[in-house]
C-alpha cells in the first residue's frame, strides 16, 4: 500500500520524537529493544504505523536496526532547500537517502527556540513532500495563549499557513499533530475533550482551506505528555488518530505499551 493510500484511509500512527537525545549506539540498543517488544506483541496485525524519529546522526544506525521490522524511520526538521550554503542544516534529499519516510515539521521546539515562522513551516511541509517524506505538521497554542481563549484563532492561523495553496492530493498526504505547547515535556496532559475540540478546529480549519472532505480524511496525532499510563484514553477519543510521543518513546517497554494501546480495536 502506498504512504498515500494508506493515510487516505486514517490509520493510526505512533511517532516517537526522541528530540535531543540517545547517540547512535544508544539508538540502535533502544530501536532493537523496541523491535524485540514488537515481534512479541500478539495484536501486531491490529499494530498502528509506528515511526522513529531520532536525532541526525543517529538516523542511518537506527534505520538499520528497525530494517525489516515495519517500524519506519523519520527525521525530527529538514531545511526547506535541497543543498547549499546551510551550515548545520540538513535537507530532505539527504534524509530520504538513509532511509526516511516522514519528516516532522514545525515542532513548537522549534518555532519557540529556533524562531520558526508560520511561512518557514509551511515552506518545510513543501519541502519535505518534494523530497518524497511524508510531514508531520506540528500545531498547537502555548497555556498564555490557552487562558486568553486564543485556541481556536493559534489553530486555525498555523493550518491556514502551512496548508494555504496546497492541492487536495498533497493535503492528503500529510499527517497533523495538535500537540499543546502547555503539555509538552510537562507532564500535564491534554484531557481527552481538550484533544477532541482542539482536532475538530483543525479539521474544519483543513475542510476551508484544502477543500471539503480533507479534515476528515488525515490523521491528527495528539502530542503532549502521552505515556502508557494516559494514551489508551486519548485514543478512545475517534478523532484522535495517535499520538507524537516524546519523553515516553525513550523507554521501549512504555513506548510499546503506548504503540499497544492505539492498535485498532486495542
Ligand atoms: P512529550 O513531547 O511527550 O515529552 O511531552 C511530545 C513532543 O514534543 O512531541
């Protein structure tokens, strides 16, 4: 089935965001405890797409750890342009060469800390389809943001960025992430009805601006504090359709009990 066929129909998808962390041999050790976990795991078949996204230099060992196992490999940025004079940058043609297939784009990390703008992310969602990777594109309000009832108007301003102009075949093949900033890192989970309005906006927000239909055909994770102890709740919510996970996917045994928990029916 192809990555489009395949969202086209909403599947569930896991994603582990491992930010800064683990070198490559503490990547390929944690992949291969995953994959172990994985290979074990009766409801397989019910599995969700499970996704690693581990830093830069860690990628190549990981994706040769995860080879073969289902597990697919993406990358946490990529810079909007193929090649050229980017010190430090790293672009979707070189990502999708060790074996990425999806590229997380505009994670509030970086649009708080690296300054990326609404025209930077949408330019990477671009990018990154150009580039054969399927992005993850990230939204989501900060608590100031939450608590001036501001929402609804951060969502539909960070969708209309990043999806204005896209064709309705390349909005297809695109998966979201509400993930609130408030909930990041923080332990402070987004309580189910809070992920529920939140994706609601951000569907009737893609129904405007990709045209109608397209909000109920993509996928929207749910990013924030997930772990094994809340997904199984957050993903009885229907329009949650599964979650970028971070502190969480640094631990094999809790990551596959969260990978557990989204198995259709599960
Ligand atoms: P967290 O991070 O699960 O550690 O809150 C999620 C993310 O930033 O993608």
């Amino acid at each position: 089935m192809s990555p489009l066929a395949a969202i086209a129909r909403r599947p569930r998808i896991v994603a582990g965001n491992w930010k800064m962390n683990k070198t490559a041999s503490e990547g390929v050790a944690l992949a291969r405890e995953l994959v172990a976990l994985r290979a074990g795991d009766p409801a397989a078949a019910r599995a969700p797409r499970v996704v690693l996204c581990p830093p830069y230099p860690s990628l190549e060992s990981v994706g040769g750890a995860i080879d073969g196992s289902g597990v697919e490999l993406g990358a946490q940025d990529l810079h909007a342009e193929t090649h050229g004079a980017f010190t430090g940058c790293v672009s979707g043609p070189m990502l999708a060469a060790v074996g990425c297939a999806w590229a997380i784009v505009g994670h509030s990390e970086r649009r708080q800390l690296m300054g990326e703008t609404d025209a930077m992310v949408a330019a990477k969602l671009r990018a990154a389809q150009r580039d054969g990777l399927i992005p993850i594109v990230c939204v989501g309000e900060t608590l100031a943001e939450r608590e001036g009832n501001l929402t609804e108007e951060v969502l539909v301003r960070q969708i209309t960025a990043a999806y204005h102009g896209l064709d309705a075949a390349a909005a297809r093949a695109t998966v979201v992430a509400y993930e609130p900033v408030w909930a990041i890192g923080t332990g402070k989970v987004a309580s189910p009805e809070q992920a529920r309005d939140a994706h609601r906006v951000i569907r009737a927000t893609l129904d405007k601006v990709s045209g109608a239909g397209r909000g109920s055909e993509l996928a929207i994770l749910y990013g924030g504090s997930v772990n094994a102890g809340n997904a199984a709740q957050l993903f009885a919510e229907p329009d949650v359709d599964g979650a970028l996970v971070g502190g969480a996917a640094l631990d094999a045994a809790g990551f596959s009990r969260i990978i557990a928990a989204a198995s259709v029916g599960g």
